[in-house]
C-alpha cells in the first residue's frame, strides 16, 4: 500500500509507503549507522506482524533512504524509531518521516504522540521542537548501550 505523502519540496520520485520484509535489507543499512545498538530484522519482522505497529519506508527508486516506526495505542502514538541515511540527511526527509507517523497518528484518532530521545542527539530535538514537540521529562540512563539519560517529549496531535 503506498501511502500519499504529496510534498513539493521533496522530488516526486521519493515514495512513502509502509514497510514490507523486502525493505529490511536497506532499512538495517541505515540502521547500523544511526544507532549504536541497532534492531535486528527479527525485531522488525515482529514489528510488522504487531497490529499496534505502524512502519512506513521512503524509497528512491529501489533504495530504501528513511524508515520510521511508531505504536499505536488507545489514544497514545509513540514513535518507536526514525532514521534518515546519511547520505540524506539534513534535505527535510526527517520532518516528512515524522509528519507522516502524524497524520497516521490522526487516522487512528491518537490524541497524544509521545517519544525518547537522547540527551547528546540536539539536531533531532531541534526537528521535534518545530514541529511541536515539548520536553516533559528525563529517563535517567535510559539507553542502556551508552547510559544516556532519554529525553520525553510529547504533543498533543
């Protein structure tokens, strides 16, 4: 199912859509260089099996060049991961990701989206706050592979 993601500032060539298990390949790519405990394609293919879970891919032609991930639960959406490849990043492609789990959100009727960051990652936080999203409080050493405290920041949707 390609979802519509209409964005004149992207090229019409990006393509949004959900995740499938033939996205993993390019989707732990980014991973691995994103995260300093990266998921395993288990822990995605129980994701996409999760009926709470809602994960959606941006593509360039056959290229998988952002992926996001959230759960949706009662009125709650909680963003469980998003990531831009590198080679990407900076181009807007971030925003759209995470304005897309929005409107997702929406559609489920989620009231509230919630989500962790860490402390040290300030560019994401910027991304957060403009579109909307308020600091509410600290998880003391909340990622366990560096003991970074996480950041809770929420919005009203």
């Amino acid at each position: 199912m390609i979802w519509d993601c209409a964005d004149r500032d992207w090229p019409r060539a990006v393509i949004f859509e959900q995740m499938r298990p033939e996205h993993l390949a390019g989707v732990l790519a980014i991973e691995r260089t994103s995260f300093p405990s990266a998921w395993s394609a288990d822990s995605y293919l129980r994701e996409l099996r999760n009926p709470s879970s809602h994960y959606c891919v941006a593509r360039l032609g056959a290229e998988v060049i952002g992926y996001a991930g959230m759960w949706v639960i009662g009125d709650e959406a909680h963003v469980s991961t998003i990531a831009v490849h590198s080679d990407r990043r900076r181009q807007g492609l971030g925003e759209r990701l995470m304005l897309h789990l929005m409107s997702v959100a929406r559609q489920y009727q989620a009231a509230l989206m919630t989500l962790e960051v860490r402390e040290t990652n300030l560019s994401a936080q910027a991304l957060y706050r403009k579109l909307g999203f308020q600091a509410v409080t600290v998880r003391t050493r909340y990622y366990g592979d560096t003991g970074e405290d996480g950041l809770v920041m929420h919005r009203a949707l």
